[in-house]
C-alpha cells in the first residue's frame, strides 16, 4: 500500500473511531487537496473522494488530468472565496496540514458548512500553536514568534529550510517574515473551539484517536494507559486533530447567519 493509500485510511480509522459510519458511498472532501495525491489514493481503495485546492490546473500532471476533466479536482475560487461545490454535497471534510493557512476562518468555515450534509463531519490535521520548531521555516516558536529581531537571531546561527539554502541571513528573514505573517495562522485551542463552534456542534480534539491510528502514534499509544494526558500534550506540541459535526438541517439557520 502506498504513503497516501496509507494516509487516506489513516483519516477513515480516526473517523470510525468517532462513530462515524464510512463506505464507498460516503462523500469525502479533502479540502486543500495539494495535487491530489490523497484524492486519488483514497478512490483506488474504493472510496468516493473528492478534493479542491488552489492552482490545481498549473500544478497537475496526466496522472490528476483525468480527476481533473470529471470534476473529481476542481480549483478553488478566491475572489471571492468560494468552494466549488453544490449546497449539501459531502458527508466528510477533512484536511491534512491545511488549517494553519487559513487566514480568514469566518469564511473558510462557512464556506465547508454549506458544502456539508446536514450532520456531516469534518476532521482536520494540522500543527499546533506551541509547537516547538514551526514546520514550514523551521524557526525554533515561529509559530508564536516571527518578528524580525527573532528571525533574524535564527537565520544568522543558520536556520533555513530547504528552499533557503542559497540565501544570505537577511533575505531569510526576510522570506520567513512575509510567509509567517502573510500564510499562517496558529490560534489557540480555545480559540479553534470558538472558530469551530460558530458554525459546528459536537467539536472536540481526537488526537488520543490520532495516536491509536497513526503509524507512529501507535507506537507511543500503550503509553496512554501510563500517561492519559499524553494525547493533551501531543495535541499542544506536534499534531491537533479537530473534529466536529454540522448541525442537523432544523439547527442550521443560526450558523448560516453569522457574519
């Protein structure tokens, strides 16, 4: 089984262990789908997914131009922002490492309710807040951190990431600071609750489940038993996975108004 075909059934696990019923019928969006890798690995295992991205048509190669010609791929529209699919189209939302790049959670969350069936879920993976090393530049607390002073300290004791090998201190500052303050966006646990519960009901963090399905999480997993806040931890430092449900369709006009 490939990495992705790996990955996909990784999503459905943590889903089931949710309660949630999955088979070939369930309608699964993989919102901020990349190329598509997951979106095609998750329909070779039999399953109807789905994905939308941004730059897709620029970025695919034959493989995704067939996904992309049936509608399977198809490209976000940014202005303004606008997922491109029917009202109450898909039973699941997830993403893997997506949520940290939304600036504009209103919108974004709104825009994933409509495409939802009333009592559909969403599950997503993504870096947390206090993460040690941020992901992306790897600046030790650029997730929290990412003024130009402490850009600057890392980048001239020589952090870069791959893309930055030819660069001088300076312009890794510089490319770190426009990419952190203009592309991600870290919040807090409580303010995730709040983002999400604007729009969802039910929204918890299932990182004990990420651990249980996860290749490596269930290496760490039987620690559990020993240390039940290990999931809280790992929730904090290296992975959150957010779960939630939209609301039944007599519960939805709330939601559906908020600004």
């Amino acid at each position: 089984m490939s990495a992705k075909a790996k990955r996909a059934e990784f999503f459905l696990d943590v889903l089931r262990d949710q309660g949630v019923p999955i088979d070939g019928a369930t309608k699964i969006l993989d919102l901020g789908c990349g190329a598509g890798k997951l979106v095609q690995a998750g329909r070779e295992l039999g399953y109807d997914f789905h994905g939308c991205g941004i730059g897709l048509r620029d970025a695919h190669n034959d493989a995704d131009a067939d996904l992309i010609s049936h509608g399977i791929l198809r490209d976000i529209d940014l202005n303004p922002y606008h997922l491109p699919f029917d009202d109450c189209t898909f039973d699941v939302v997830i993403s893997d490492y997506v949520m940290e790049h939304v600036m504009d959670y209103p919108t974004t969350l709104r825009e994933m309710h409509r495409v939802m069936k009333p009592g559909g879920v969403f599950l997503h993976i993504f870096p947390p807040r206090y993460m040690p090393i941020e992901p992306h530049v790897h600046v030790p607390l650029g997730t929290m951190l990412r003024q130009r002073w402490w850009l600057k300290t890392w980048a001239m004791v020589g952090i870069r990431n791959e893309f930055q090998t030819k660069l001088s201190a300076q312009e890794a500052c510089d490319a770190n600071y426009r990419y952190l303050n203009s592309h991600t966006n870290y919040l807090t646990k409580r303010q995730l609750r709040d983002q999400f519960g604007r729009y969802y009901t039910d929204v918890r963090f299932v990182e004990d489940a990420f651990l249980k399905s996860s290749p490596r999480g269930r290496k760490i997993y039987p620690l559990t038993k020993l240390m039940p806040f290990l999931p809280t931890l790992y929730g904090a430092v290296k992975t959150r996975a957010a779960f939630g449900r939209r609301p039944e369709l007599a519960s939805t006009q709330a939601a559906a108004s908020y600004p």
